[in-house]
C-alpha cells in the first residue's frame, strides 16, 4: 500500500469501538514498506513514507483523545508498536552508512555547487 493510500485507509475509517487501532496498523504498514524500501537503497521512498507516518502520527494523536483503547486494544497496539520499533532498529541501521556518506559530502564541502 502506498503512501496516500495508508492516508486515506486510516482517514476514512470511523472512529468507533478499536478502530483507533486502524491508525497503529496503517502506521506499521508504512513501517514495513519503509524497511522494504530500505532493504533496496530506495531513500526517496523512505522520505515519502516517513512523511506518510508523520501525517498518520499526527491524526492519531488527535483521534486519541477523544476515544480511548480499551485493555484488549491496549494489548494489540503494544504488540504493533513493538513491531514498529523493530523496523524502525532496522532502517536506522541501514541508513547509518547513507547518513555518514551524506555528513562526509556535506562536512567536505562548503561549495554545494561540488556536492552534485
């Protein structure tokens, strides 16, 4: 599922009974495809989901307080947070290398005009 799809999914759902935890299962969907993306070098999909997540996040918190999870929902949501994390472990390991190659371009030159 792309992006605006994930978007769409948790902003069409109604906001009744668990269904808070439609945002946590689109955010860790977009997790998932962020890791996948980052398994292949495609960064500029990582982005374009971080920003996904980030507008989701966003949503959530503001769904979240008017319609609380129950214990068994609280229970679902720890294990798909606990998932998220995990993915997220893994992209920052894969972008470690991405992120120091970018700091040495940036840090070795002051002229952007060589940064190409």
């Amino acid at each position: 599922m792309n992006a605006p799809e994930l978007l769409m999914t948790a902003r069409d759902e109604d906001l009744k009974a668990g269904s808070l935890l439609s945002y946590y299962e689109a955010i860790e969907t977009a997790s998932h495809d962020m890791l996948e993306a980052a398994r292949s070098g495609d960064w500029d999909t990582v982005v374009r989901l971080e920003g996904a997540c980030a507008v989701l996040i966003s949503q959530l918190k503001h769904a979240a307080d008017d319609h609380p999870l129950g214990p068994d929902e609280l229970a679902l949501k720890s294990r798909i947070m606990q998932r998220i994390l995990v993915n997220d472990a893994e992209i920052r390991h894969l972008a470690e290398p991405w992120i120091n190659d970018l700091s040495r371009m940036m840090g070795g030159h002051s002229d952007p005009s060589q940064m190409h």
